[in-house]
C-alpha cells in the first residue's frame, strides 16, 4: 500500500472516529503535531473514548511544522499540542515550541513534546530552554501513560482559562467601580457622568494613535475617569458655587488634584497607579505655570498631558454651572493658541487632527 493509500485509509479512519467520540464545540481541542500518520492514527484509537470535566475530545492534526502553524493561527482554543521534534527539519517541534509562545503569545496551551530521537532534543536541555509542560519519549508513551499526560495537561489548561476569566472578571469590576466613583464626583460638581465618559474616550483616541498598546491604552482610559476624583473633598460652597470662583476659593480648588492623589496613591494597581498620577498632574502646564507642582513638558506624565487635552476641550464646549458652552469654533480657537503653552503641542495635534471622530464621541456621549 503506498502512502496515498495510507493518508486516504486514515482519513476515513479519522472521521469514523470522529463520529464515533460523540464530541460537540465544547469538546477539548488536542492538536496532533508529527509527520508519522500512525502516531496520529494510534493516538485517536487511545483516546477516542476519553472525556474530562464533561468534556470529550477533538482531534486536529497537522504532519508538519507549517501545517502545524497554520492549525495554531486559525484556532485560539486548542487545550493540548502532542508535538513531535523531527519532522522538517531536526528542530522542527522546537520552533513551534517558540511560535507558540513567543509569536502567538499563547501561554496557556500545554505542550507535550513527543520525539522518536530523544539525541536529537535531550530531555534535560529542552525542558531548560524551552517552554514545555511535559517531554516524553515515545518509545515510553504506554495507552495508560498516554492517558495520565492528557488529564494532567487538560487539568492544567482548564484550571489556567478559569483563572484567565476571573481575572477578567475582577478587571471588570474594577473598571465599574472606577467608572462609579468618577460619576459620584461628577455629579457633586453638577457635572453629568457623560464628561467622564467622554473626557475618557477622548484620552483614548489620542492614546491610539499616538501608539500606545491596547493594555496602557485600557490603563489610560480608566485613569482618565478618575481625574477630578479629588472634588468630593472640596465643600459644596465652592464646587456649586453658580460664578467665577474668589482668589482664596480658587486656591481651595486647586487642592482637589493633590486629594486626588492622596486617595488612589496606596493602591499597588498600575491602573490606579496610573489614576493617581492623572489625578495629580492633570491641571500641570506645559509652560510649567501649571498647578500643583508647576511641573513643565516631560515633567508631566504623558497620560496626565492627554487627559489635560480631554478635560479642558470637554469643559469649555459644554454648559457648566458657572458658564454656557463655548462654540466648538471657539473652543479649538483657545486650544490652537495654547499650543505649546498649557498643551503638549504634539499631542494636541493629534487630538485636532482627529476632530471628526471627537465630534462623533460628543455626539453619542451627549448630555
């Protein structure tokens, strides 16, 4: 039998099988990685019957390291790669060892390296060097050794994804609390929560195109919510007052940022970290005639920068107790002289230049 004959017999094989297993979309997903088509046909005949937590299995294979790749890009939810060493090339496994983790940034999935040439990737070398969970020669992989590698892997793997949802959970919730606490202090200022939502947006907009990751940008956002989080500490007399605020209640004012500061700064949170600093510095100039520290260009936290951008443009283009609305003419009118006086002039090019989508977030946040 030739080896089309043989490819075409497990291709059969492996949709009988398949049919057989019972599986649905919730099944673990094991990839079979190796260029022997009896290693895959062998394995799916141990495992075919097994399940785990409820769970059946799903079978995917590739005979190649590229196969391999191309399977790994495509689906995100794999549990377990059974990975052979010498396929293409001698090293083969080991460069889908560092696909997986490196480029895919895939920490989760567990590898069980399975080789027929233990010379070729000694076992004490590879688990030092490279980011498996199990190595295996597969001269010892017996049905029941077989059987213990893939409970312990999926043991790891669904432990690992519901440690990965709690973790988002509680990032969820410590975004809802954000956003509540930011609106308990917009609204004793008879300011709407929609000044945070979009004093947010905006610092988001300009944190993407200045470049920032989605993670910091996600950071920036949340700690630009809580920038005037100080304000509930200044006595309604002056946080209400319906005119332009006295020397001496100006100065009291002012205090809100270093409130601000000294509310969020134990936090050991890099997003209340980060809200802290925002809280601080975002009434500092780029001139340095700024408040509290009289801080001036990089002496100012990028994020504190931005959130200044989104603040002032969103304070003067809408009603306050004290004013109406600026015109949206007049408001960028102020903002393009104080370019390189009150804002970082890159910055506030960004935000300028990307006026239509400003307008779009007015336009849906509006109060």
């Amino acid at each position: 039998m030739d080896r089309g004959d043989i490819m075409d017999d497990f291709l059969s094989f492996a949709q009988e099988t398949q049919n057989t297993c019972g599986y649905t979309k919730e099944a673990w997903k094991i990839l079979i990685v190796d260029d022997d088509v009896m290693i895959h046909k062998i394995t799916k005949i141990v495992l075919k019957d097994m399940t785990f937590r409820n769970k059946n299995i799903e079978f995917l294979s590739a005979y190649s390291e590229r196969q391999a790749r191309e399977v790994l890009f495509r689906e995100d939810d794999i549990a377990v790669v059974l990975l052979d060493v010498v396929m293409e090339e001698n090293d083969s496994g080991l460069k889908l060892v560092e696909y997986i983790r490196n480029e895919l940034k895939n920490s989760m999935l567990r590898i069980i390296l399975r080789t027929g040439h233990p010379g070729s990737a000694p076992e004490e070398k590879v688990v030092l060097e490279y980011d498996i969970n199990d190595y295996k020669e597969k001269t010892e992989l017996t049905k029941g050794k077989l059987f213990t590698s893939i409970i312990n892997a999926l043991r790891s793997y669904d432990d690992m994804v519901q440690l990965d949802l709690k973790r988002k959970e509680l990032k969820e919730t410590q975004k809802d609390i954000i956003m509540t606490l930011s609106e308990i202090a917009e609204t004793r200022s008879k300011e709407t929560g929609n000044h945070v939502k979009r004093v947010s947006e905006f610092a988001q907009l300009i944190g993407k195109k200045y470049g920032f990751s989605d993670e910091d940008n996600e950071i920036l956002k949340n700690a630009a919510a809580l920038h005037d989080i100080g304000k509930i500490v200044i006595a309604d007399s002056i946080l209400l007052a319906p005119r332009q605020l006295t020397a001496v209640e100006f100065d009291i004012m002012k205090n809100h940022t270093v409130y601000g500061y000294d509310l969020l700064k134990s936090s050991k949170q890099p997003m209340l970290q980060s809200a802290s600093v925002v809280a601080l510095q975002h009434h500092e100039r780029y001139d340095g005639k700024g408040y509290p520290n009289g801080l001036s260009k990089d002496e100012i936290h990028i994020f504190a920068r931005i959130v200044s951008i989104a603040d002032v443009f969103d304070a003067l283009s809408t009603d306050r107790v004290y004013r109406k609305a600026w015109t949206l003419a007049n408001t960028l009118e102020y903002m393009k002289r104080e370019r390189d006086r009150q804002f970082d002039p890159f910055l506030l090019d960004i935000f300028i230049n990307s006026i239509d989508t400003v307008k779009s977030i007015m336009n849906k946040l509006n109060d």
